[in-house]
C-alpha cells in the first residue's frame, strides 16, 4: 500500500481479533494497526491480548471514539499510539505509524529484557507477570473472570538423569506444544520454572 512520498506498506487485513492472533503466532510484523470495535472483541480488551500475543510489536489504535481518557488506558495497557477515525488522513496515518515504529525501537533498545522462553517460545516468568498483570487490571474492570492453571512433570528429573539433558529439553519443547494445542489463542502461556508451566485462561464471562 503506498500512502505519500517514500511511504510503501505491505497491509494483511484480518477481521477478527482470533485471526489476528493467529497470524501474529506465526508471522513477524512491522506493527499492528488495531480497530477496537471487532466482531469478537472490543475496547481495551482488544489492545491486552494483542500485545500478550505480540509482546515486542508496536500498536498502533485506531477507532472512532475520540475519548481521552480511552486514549490514556489503550497507552496504559501497552499501545504506542491512538489516533480517532475523524482526525484520520493518509499524512497523518503514515506520520503515526513511524513514530510508533521508532519509539518501540528505542524503547525495546533501553529495556532489552527477554519476555519469551528460548526453549519453548512461550512466555516466561517475567513475560508472564507482566502481561497477566494487565489482564488483571481489564478483568477488574469489566467484571469478567480468569482462571489460573499451574502445573509440572512428573518424573522430570528422572528425565535428565536417565536421558541426558537434551531429552529433558524435548520433553519441555513437547509439553509447551501440546498446551498450545489445548488451549486458546487468547490465553496466556508460560514456563514459569524449570518444569513448571502456567495457564492463565482468560474472557470467563460472568465468573468471580
């Protein structure tokens, strides 16, 4: 897509918040351009599981409110920029993006701090506290629950001995596989220790 002098994107559109995830497990990109309003998801919502999925992709919000203050929460909960339907122009949008694109740059230079699990390309315990945080705070507001799940493998050390480290490794690249299968897209996946994996499942409408 060209939009101006110099300015050339290659754009994917996906429509559901479900698909954007997806595409973001298995596709590198540049940055995201958000509409809060989906046929599955909305507000703030929207902008939490996005960056859960893609912790190092700036955001870009789009939508047709022009409220501050949801200005504030999208930034709050993890996007560089917001930018309201009305005041849309193709000058302004192509502006937005590299200043979104640049200020994640420097800022992911400053706090080089690994949020994914090397050996099994799930969150780790940092990654994992800090995106469940912000699940915490959407669920207290929307009223919604979440339901944690912790759980490690049995005879893990046994593994190890018997097998050698790199067997207990694939054992670990085996366990994250299936809990990837298991659970949803939207819910959070992490190798918090050693043998230990934790599932925080989230959108539980009307729990407590």
């Amino acid at each position: 897509v060209a939009a101006g002098a110099g300015a050339n994107f290659e754009l994917t559109c996906v429509e559901r918040l479900t698909g954007a995830l997806e595409f973001l497990a298995t596709t590198e990109v540049d940055i995201v351009l958000l509409d809060l309003t989906l046929p599955d998801a909305s507000g703030l919502d929207c902008v939490v599981q996005v960056r859960a999925r893609a912790a190092s992709v700036p955001i870009l919000v789009l939508t047709a409110s022009d409220d501050e203050g949801l200005a504030l929460q999208t930034l709050q909960a993890g996007a560089q920029d917001f930018i309201g339907k009305s005041r849309l122009d193709p000058q302004a949008l192509v502006r937005s993006i590299r200043y979104a694109i640049e200020r994640n740059r420097n800022g992911s230079l400053l706090r080089e701090v690994p949020l994914i699990d090397e050996l099994t390309s799930v969150f780790n315990r940092r990654g994992f506290l800090t995106v469940a945080d912000q699940y915490l705070k959407l669920a207290r507001r929307t009223k919604n629950g979440l339901l944690l799940l912790y759980g490690d493998l049995d005879g893990f050390k046994l593994i190890n001995d018997n097998h050698g480290h790199p067997a207990g490794d694939q054992a670990l690249r085996e366990t994250a596989r299936v809990l990837k299968q298991t659970f949803r897209g939207s819910d959070i996946l992490a190798r918090f220790g050693g043998d230990e994996f934790v599932v925080l499942a989230t959108e539980l409408r009307g729990a407590s």
